[in-house]
C-alpha cells in the first residue's frame, strides 16, 4: 500500500498540470488551466494534486462552495484525472486519500460530475467501482444523445425531408471566427425568451476561450440571403465533436436551416471523430426531458448515453479499508 499526498493546487503548478493533462487517458482541453481559469472570478478553485512521492499521479479539478467541494462546477464534466499506467488499486487507494484529506480539513462532501466515457483515449472507469465501494449517491442522471460515426446512422423520414427542404431553400453554413452574430442576434435572445436565461459564456468569455484554443472552439453559422439565421457552437476534443450551443430562429427552424448545418457536420466535417454528442436534453437536474429536443437529436440516428453526478460523504473514506486481498 503507497501512501499517497493530496494538496491542493498552486499557481506554479500551472505547467506540470497541463503537461500531466495533456497525458491522461480521460481528459479533454476543459482540463487545461487556461480554460478552467476563464471563470475564476465565480469559482473558488479547489483542484487537487495527488503526488506518490514527487510524482503526479492524478489531479481532480475542482472548486470549493462552503463545506463541500465540486468536481468543478464551471465545467461541463470533470472527476479524477490519471493516465493509463495507474492501476485499479491504486486508484482505490487514491480516492480514499483525497476522501481522507478532505475530511481532515472539514470538507464534508464531495460531488463528482463524471466524464461520460466517449471522452476517455482508454477505458477508464475505475472511479466508478471506488464511488460504489465508497458508499456515493446518485444524485442526477442526464442523458445525452450521441452518434457513434464509425457506424452507420440512419435518418428519420422526417429529418431527410427537412434537410431536402433547408436544400431547397438555399441556406448557407459557413465557419466563423467571431462569436458576435450568433451571441447576439440568435443565442442570448432565444434563451432570454425561451428560457429566462443567459449563455453560460458570455460573448467576451467565448471570444477569449476561442483566442486560447483556436483548433477546438468553433462556430458554424447558418444564412439566409447574408442574414444569420441558426448555428451551433462546437467544442472539439480528440474523440468527441460536442455542441456546446444550438440555436435558431424559431420562424426557420422549419424551413430545414438546423437540419441542413447539423446533416453537413455529421457528414462532412465531422465525419472523421469517433463520436457526435448532441449534448443534453434535460432540465431540473436530469429529473425533466424536453422530449421534442431528444425526438429531434435522435432523428439524426443519436442514442442515448447517461453522465453521472454522485454526492460522497468524506467520512466514508473508511469504507475504502480492507478492500484489497
């Protein structure tokens, strides 16, 4: 049995964490401290570095509210980062230290947003088996609708004959560098009417976010007679195509514009990645779904993957003891 060091990160542990990222088996560019910065204004960061010895051997991005911490909550998933090397043991042993630290230092709980696992260069679910083991609750499920591309994906009657009509109507996709025309004139007024709400980014944190990682965000709008009329943000890891955004004009939506863009993502310019994730189409904390956005995603030929939240108390870093034979 090794014993393992937590700490929390520091500033100057900015290069190693990036370089420790850039070699796990189940991490994305999110993890990259530029990206997770972005928004430190509204997170109190809490990441954590899990040393054998001086070595890193995993990390776990995280921000802290109160008495408890988060797998942070700035990111669209998260959970413990380790490369392909550390064992299933080992990984057992390391969350009950990070368990133990935290409990130690009046951390009462830890929630955990998992990586669902088309994101992973491996198979890596071995936190799972310690969140089991540890006694962790489910506390939200959402269900994202994906495409595997390496197989074959058949349209709906309907989405073929939309896609013919967006056709006909001489829409336009082009890929754009500024985030302006669609934050303004599509997404921000969509979401304020639809659903009393905001982007998560705001247009000057895209546009940064954008500067920083110029080969995985982009925005690809759709027009009509030169006017922006839908368009989507993507956010394009190794394996994984993701929409962070999707939004049109509701009076175009039915002349086929979101249908023509998503049919010529899929099969043109994303036809090479692994996997298509349309993303969520859950609200209330996965406990609600918007059935005619999950109808719609699944019309492209999508099916259903799930992204797990679970709550641990720290206390139950015990029930890590005696596990090993």
């Amino acid at each position: 049995m090794k014993n393992y060091t937590v700490r929390p990160y520091i500033g100057n542990d900015y290069e190693n964490w990036n370089a420790f990222i850039g070699q796990a088996k189940n991490a994305t560019f999110l993890f990259h401290r530029d990206f997770m910065e972005y928004h430190s204004d509204r997170f109190q960061d809490y990441s954590l570095v899990i040393l054998d010895g001086e070595k890193w051997v995993a990390v776990l991005p995280a921000n802290v509210v109160g008495n408890e911490v988060f797998s942070h909550q700035g990111l669209t998933y998260g959970g413990l980062v380790y490369n392909e090397k550390l064992k299933l043991a080992s990984i057992l042993e390391i969350f009950k230290s990070i368990l133990s630290f935290l409990n130690e230092i009046k951390i009462e709980k830890l929630q955990l947003k998992l990586l669902p696992s088309i994101y992973h260069q491996k198979p890596a679910d071995e936190l799972h088996y310690a969140l089991f083991l540890a006694e962790a609750q489910l506390i939200r499920r959402d269900t994202l609708a994906v495409l595997d591309l390496t197989k074959k994906n058949s349209l709906s009657k309907l989405r073929k004959r939309s896609i013919q009509k967006g056709i006909s109507n001489d829409f336009k996709i082009k890929e754009v560098a500024d985030f302006e025309e669609f934050w303004n004139e599509i997404l921000i007024p969509n979401l304020a009417q639809k659903h009393q709400a905001k982007p998560v980014h705001s247009l000057e944190e895209i546009t940064k976010l954008k500067a920083l990682f110029p080969e995985n965000i982009r925005q690809f709008n759709v027009y009509q007679n030169g006017i922006i009329v839908a368009g989507t943000t993507i956010f394009d890891s190794d394996n994984v195509a993701h929409c962070q955004y999707i939004s049109g004009k509701e009076d175009k939506n039915e002349l086929g514009g979101l249908d023509v863009l998503f049919q010529h993502l899929i099969s043109e310019t994303f036809k090479d990645k692994h996997f298509f994730d349309f993303g969520i189409s859950n609200e209330n904390q996965g406990r609600k779904l918007n059935e005619g956005l999950s109808y719609w995603k699944e019309s492209f030929g999508a099916s259903t993957m799930v992204q797990d939240f679970y709550e641990v108390a720290t206390i139950n870093f015990t029930k890590l003891d005696n596990i090993l034979k």
